[in-house]
C-alpha cells in the first residue's frame, strides 16, 4: 500500500477513535452548575458543552457528584473532565488543563448573630470552620496551619453546620452565599463576612484526567480559546447564575 495512502487511513482512524471518546464531565452543586428538570445545568455548564461540542467531542455526559468523588475520579479515571476546579501549585501536574472559565473571591463568612473578633487569618485560627473534603479551600486552610477544620462532603450539608452553630465560619463567594441563602430560606441579611482569603482566591478551570488522551485535551483547548476569544465564555457566566 502506497505511504500516502497509508496515512490517510491511519488519520481517519484516529480522527475516528477521538470522536469516539466518551468524555464523562463532572462537577459539584454550584450557583453555575445545578440540576433543573432532571438535567445539569447551569452558565458553567454551558461553556463546557459548548467547548465539547466546538471541539467536536459530541459523545459526552455531566454528572454532579460530591466535590471529593468528581475529584477522586479525576485523578484515577480516564477521559474524565472536572470543572470549576481551581488551579493551584500542588494540583498542577495532576490534571491537564484546558481552559480557565471564571475566577473567584472567597470569603469567611459568621452569622451576625454569632459575634467573633478576627482581624486577620492567623486569628481565624481560634474558630471552627467548615469545609468540603478535597476543596480548594480545606488545602489551603490546613496548608496555613489551620486544624479546627470540619469537613463535609458537600457545600449545602457544610452551610447547615453554619446554621445549627456546628461551625463558626465557612469560606464561600459571594455567589455561593447567596445561594445557600435561597436553598436553605435563610436571610442572607444575617450573614456577615468577615475576611478575604485573598491567597486561596483564584480561577476555576476545566481539566482534563491524565489518562486522557492529549489528542482530546489539545482540541479542547483549542475549542475553548475560540470561544473566549469570541467572547462568548465572558457572555455566558456574566448571566445571572
């Protein structure tokens, strides 16, 4: 068989078995990824199917799970995409990035109700904070020294603890806070912040598993760099969530 004929069947079957990659896409509950009518939705789920699809990687499903179990499926599962995931020094070779979607400010936050002196990080310390197993947040508390940390496995359960007074403070966004509020029916009045964690603020990408395959990884980046050129990542999370 000639060499270019060669190659361009190997191409075809390359191009074939991308297409052919099942990509599993998961998250936790945010204000930008949340279930209505039985589908992941959400303006953060937007930009993903819409860098899938730009990308050419039609055969792809969006799960919510826990953030500990997306995580872990991340780190040992193939063709697996986690989002919203923030990208810091000690996950850097963890995952193969394509593409930050939004960046983020969290905030300790009390209830007025439940008066505390802080100033600063290092008197945080003297307080109970809830967090999510895996999140961002709990590396970089504990990675400051911090061990009245009390972890839950997921945003809406730490929240609650806030509540019944289990914790004195949980780190959140702004957006985040005010969607516990309205999950929860409690007046967001009642709710003070307290502190910036301006270290742990960063962006929240998407990536990709390392056993994924690059071929994948690099169209999806290229995908994803179309569409924030075009502006259209910035038009869709600048939606009210």
């Amino acid at each position: 068989m000639p060499h270019c004929v060669l190659l361009f069947w190997m191409l075809i079957v390359g191009t074939a078995a991308v297409q052919a990659q099942t990509i599993e896409a998961v998250t936790e509950t945010t204000p930008y990824t949340y279930v209505a009518n039985g589908k992941v939705v959400g303006t953060a789920t937007e930009v993903v199917e819409q860098t899938l699809q730009r990308a050419g990687l039609t055969e792809y499903s969006v799960h919510l799970y826990p953030w500990a179990r997306a995580y872990d499926m991340a780190l040992k599962e193939a063709n697996v995409l986690i989002f919203l995931i923030a990208r810091t020094p000690a996950r850097e070779r963890q995952f193969q990035w394509a593409g930050e979607i939004m960046k983020i400010q969290y905030h300790l936050y009390r209830l007025k109700s439940h008066p505390l002196d802080i100033g600063t990080l290092e008197a945080a310390k003297a307080y109970t904070i809830g967090v999510m197993r895996d999140d961002v947040r709990q590396q970089y508390l504990r990675a400051k020294g911090f061990e009245r940390l009390v972890v839950s496995a997921q945003s809406l359960d730490n929240f609650r603890k806030l509540l019944r007074g289990q914790v004195d403070l949980v780190p959140l966004t702004t957006d985040d806070a005010a969607s516990l509020c309205q999950q929860t029916g409690f007046d967001c009045a009642n709710l003070v912040r307290v502190l910036t964690l301006d270290e742990a603020s960063t962006g929240l990408y998407m990536a990709y598993s390392l056993q994924t395959p690059l071929d994948v990884v690099h169209r999806t980046q290229a995908a994803f760099d179309q569409l924030k050129s075009q502006g259209q990542v910035q038009r869709t999370m600048e939606r009210t969530p």
